[in-house]
C-alpha cells in the first residue's frame, strides 16, 4: 500500500503537509502525539546530534540506527530515511541501500540531486522516493540560496519535472527563492516540502532541533518555539549545585527497608 497517496490527496485539497525531523524514540514520540504529517529522519542528524562536521559524515549504519529509534517512538508515523552521502552512486548501490533503510523502518527514501536513473531504479524496485532539490547539503558545501538567476531557476524547474516524469513521489525544495518552489510546486504532480523555499509549496519541514533552539545559531528560515537548549543547561547546573549542595538525593529520593529486615541485616552482618 503507498504511504504517500494522502499527501498527494493533501496536495489536490491545498491541505498543508506539516514534516519534522526526528532522530530518537522519545521525539518521534511527541511528534506522533503531535499528529505530525511526515517524519523525516534527515542526514542532518550528523551535524544536529552526532557532533559531525559534515552531512557527508553520515553513514548507512548511522541512518539505520536513527530510523530504527524513530520507528520503535512512532510505529505508527510515516517515515522518510535520507540516503546519506556516497550510498547511491549508482541504481543498484541506490537500491540496496534504500532496502537496507526501509528494513530498518523507513517507508520512504530520499536522496539529493537530479538522478532520473536512481529514481526509476528506485520505483521499479517498489520504493517510494523523495527527492531533493535546491541547496543540496550533501553536495553544496557552500550553503547558500539556490535558483536566484531565471537560469538557475530554469533548470531546477526542468529538473523537478523530469524527477517527477521518472516516478518520484515527495520533493523536497531546500533555500530557493519563494517564486521558484511556487512554480516547482504547480508544474509537479508530487506534493513539494520547502524548508526555506517560501509559502507556496506543499508543506513544510524545519530541523527539530533548530525548532527547539538547541544551539545558540538560529536561521532566517526557522522559527523557533523553545530554548530547549538554554532549559538543559539550567537543569544540568541546578542537577550539579543540588549534588555539591547535598540537596540531592533527598528524602523523597530514597527506599528504605523494613525495620526489622534492617536490624537482621546489622545483626548478621556485624
């Protein structure tokens, strides 16, 4: 059964697709409670939780790993898997990583770039693709706005139409100016998710842990609608001044024993 026939029914209502990041259990969790539409779990947890310098970093056992905790938090959810750098320099490579990531729980895969091969690789081995276009971390080390010039423009929109002809079901438009993804979005029959690209696609996909504030860098394209990150370091120092203080444990931390279990206890052990 395809796990994105109500998102192209969302697209034909002009219903908004709402898409986060997840890369654990607990927030896949509170997505689903949520009742987010999509959940991405992006290469982005590379630079995002795992410390990388780089998407490129990620690797096949680091994506599975991630989609499997977001799996077992939302068993539920509809989950797309990012094939990270270097898993799909070819079809066949493209199709046994895709099978490698849907066995760990993803129903969607998605990777960057114009590859009609890969997507007609990837539909013909029953696997659902969502592509990506526009700034393309992976590949672009400069990230940076994509398609300002009507050239630029011009061919992302050729690209998109030949992604969606070879069968792609999902595009994501990444930092491209508001009038381009508007177009993308009309011209293909894939519902389009921007981050970054404006009002007018499909949906939208922000990073959770951008949403969440857990750094001190924000960007234009985000909202923010917590400082989890400030609410860790306050707990963590008030965690650290209870434990020197000797305010932690206190009494309502602890288990005792029975009285009489305790005097045995001394006793046999005296």
């Amino acid at each position: 059964m395809s796990k994105t026939a109500r998102f192209f029914e969302m697209k034909r209502r002009g219903a908004p697709i709402a898409v986060l990041t997840a890369y654990d259990a607990p927030t896949a969790r509170a997505q689903a409670e949520a009742e987010v539409d999509l959940i991405l779990v992006g290469d982005s947890v590379g630079v995002s939780m795992l410390g990388y310098k780089s998407e490129r970093d990620v690797t096949l056992a680091d994506m599975r790993h991630h989609i499997a905790a977001v799996r077992r938090g939302a068993p539920e959810a509809v989950v797309i898997g990012d094939l990270p750098f270097g898993s799909y320099d070819s079809p066949g490579a493209a199709v046994a990583s895709a099978r490698s990531l849907i066995e760990a729980g993803a129903d969607i895969v998605k990777f960057e770039g114009a590859h009609l091969a890969i997507v007609e690789a990837l539909a013909g081995a029953s696997i659902e693709v969502c592509c990506h276009l526009g700034l393309e971390p992976q590949n672009h080390l400069e990230k940076r706005v994509k398609g300002r010039s009507a050239t630029d423009a011009s061919k992302l929109l050729a690209d998109a139409l030949a992604l969606d002809g070879a069968g792609m079901k999902l595009l994501v438009l990444e930092m491209i100016p508001e009038e381009v993804a508007a177009e993308v979005t009309r011209a293909v029959k894939a519902p389009t998710i921007g981050i970054g690209a404006g009002r007018k696609t499909d949906g939208q996909v922000l990073v959770i842990t951008d949403v969440l504030g857990f750094g001190p860098k924000n960007f234009r394209h985000n909202r923010r609608y917590q400082n989890v990150g400030q609410i860790m370091v306050e707990a963590a120092r008030a965690y650290v001044r209870d434990v020197h203080d000797g305010d932690f444990p206190a009494e309502e931390n602890l288990t005792h024993m029975a009285p009489e279990e305790l005097e045995l206890f001394l006793r046999v052990n005296a």
